[in-house]
C-alpha cells in the first residue's frame, strides 16, 4: 500500500484503491466533481442506453460516466453540495453541470468527454480552460442554445444522502409574421 492502513475510532481504514485493485476491479478518480469510480476490468459502456425512449433513465446513465479531459480542468468549487445537470430537450448525450462553475460534457463512444470549464463570478475576472472561452455570454453563446429547455437536479445533503429530480418540457414552435425570426413559448410538464 502507497498510505498504509490507520485505526479511527476502532474502524481500521485502508485505502480504497489498494482493495479495490487487490479484487480485480479499476479505479478511477474524477476530479472535476471528486467522485470515485470503481469498475471491473471488463466493465463497458453501453452507449445505446442514451438513446432509449425513457429520458430520465438515459439521463441517469449520462451523469453516472466520469468526466474526463484533455486539459488541466479547474476542478469544483470548494463547499457547492449542489450538482445541477442540464440537459438539451430530448436528448441524454450532452450536457453541462453546474456545481459553482460550468462544465460542458459532451458523450462520445461510451464516454463522458469535457468540452471546457468555466467560472465566473460578480467582480472576479471569467477563467475559462477547454474550448470554452472566458468571454461566453451565457444567454447567446451558440453552445448554449441547445440548454435552455430541460433539466436533472442532482443535491448531495450534508447527511450524505442524495436526491435526483428530473423535468422535461415541451415546446411549441411558432413563426412570426416579420423578418424578427421565430418565437418559442414553452409549455411545461414534469416527467
């Protein structure tokens, strides 16, 4: 073992990669949302789960994927108990999560692959690393069009419970009559 083994409380604690690498299984650590993944070896995503007719289900498996990037990520912001997925209307392949900062994910191949981060807060300069720049207008970016219609709330407790509420909404397309372009109204439903 690289820690060795400790006595809390009359509890002896060892390290969980030693025994899960000990039983055959992989570990791996996100450190975006500091969540740990155990898998066995021959573990695979099966990607058509995202793809099923019931979204709150492929939701679910979109979000249980690790975030993993090509770049040094920004981590979590200290102290955020909340993790807001959201999610494009009809769809479980893309998402961004919001747990004091923005990551945007995007589900290639079984799996979960950070587009960028971005923080940003009143009188802080923007930080920004992926392909996401620091200037990003959260109401007119392109990247976030497809975000404005439907979400999953992820809230861990401070008794280490967790709760997942999902909604969905509807939306009706209609057309003006000028050169204004188009006009969504939503109408909204819980599923």
């Amino acid at each position: 073992m690289e820690v060795p083994a400790q006595n809390r409380e009359g509890r002896i604690l060892v390290p969980l990669r030693f025994v899960s690498e000990s039983l055959g299984y992989d570990i791996y650590f996100e450190p975006i949302r500091q969540f740990v993944f155990i898998n066995a070896k021959d573990y695979s995503f099966d990607s058509s789960i995202l793809e099923q007719e019931d979204l709150q289900a492929a939701r679910k498996a979109a979000i249980a994927l690790p975030i993993k990037a090509d770049f040094k990520t920004l981590g979590t912001s200290d102290g955020h108990r909340l993790h807001s997925y959201t999610f494009p209307i009809g769809r479980a392949d893309v998402y961004y999560l919001l747990d004091g900062m923005f990551t945007f994910v995007e589900i290639k191949k079984g799996q979960a692959l950070a587009i960028g981060q971005l923080f940003r807060e009143r009188r802080v300069p923007s930080i920004a690393v992926g392909n996401i720049s620091s200037n990003m207008s959260l109401d007119t970016d392109p990247i976030m069009e497809l975000y404005n219609h439907g979400n999953v709330l992820f809230t861990e407790y401070e008794d280490n419970t967790a709760k997942a509420s999902y909604t969905e909404q509807d939306w009706i397309f209609y057309r003006k009559e000028n050169e204004d372009g188009h006009l969504f109204r939503p109408h909204t439903k819980a599923s």
